[in-house]
C-alpha cells in the first residue's frame, strides 16, 4: 500500500511540475496606451517592445521612477522617443 502512495505521490508532483514549466508566454503585455502627451525624456530610462504573442503590439517605456509606460508604436512621438533613446544608447 506503501508503494501505491508514493507512486500516486510521484505523479502528482510531476504533473504539478510540468503545469507550472508548461507557461512560456510573454511576461509583459500592454492593454492600454498611455492616455496623454509621452513624459518628459529626462525621466524615460529605457524601451522595450512587446512580445509578439501579446494581444496587442505596444511600446514599454521605462523610468527612472521604477514605472512603465505603454505606447502606441505607430504613433509619431513614440517613434520619436524610440530614436532619441536608440542615439543615447551609442
């Protein structure tokens, strides 16, 4: 009976295991775009674009402040920020 249970055991945390090892989705997604005029670009770190397995496409805009901001990518200001960021960069 021993034997049963800890086999019964086994399985049970093994399926457990491979449930939580199974989610490789996106870590970030945006459902919404920042709603006023892009923050000042003293205060913007850093940009990272979203996965494509997102629901939709979105610009992630980092702060100084530790916050995120999510932008349209077809906007004219994002792709602005976007380039200013990538000549800081260099």
């Amino acid at each position: 009976m021993k034997t049963t249970h800890i086999l019964l055991l086994c399985i049970l945390g093994a399926a457990l295991l491979s449930a939580v090892k199974c989610s490789n989705g996106p870590d970030n997604c945006c459902f919404k775009f920042y709603p006023r005029k892009y923050p000042s670009l003293k205060l913007i770190k850093s940009y990272r674009l979203t996965d494509r397995r997102c629901p939709m496409p979105a610009v992630i805009f980092f702060t100084k402040l530790s916050s995120s901001i999510c932008m349209d990518p077809s906007a004219s200001s994002t792709k602005i920020l976007m380039k200013i960021l990538d000549r800081r960069s260099f």
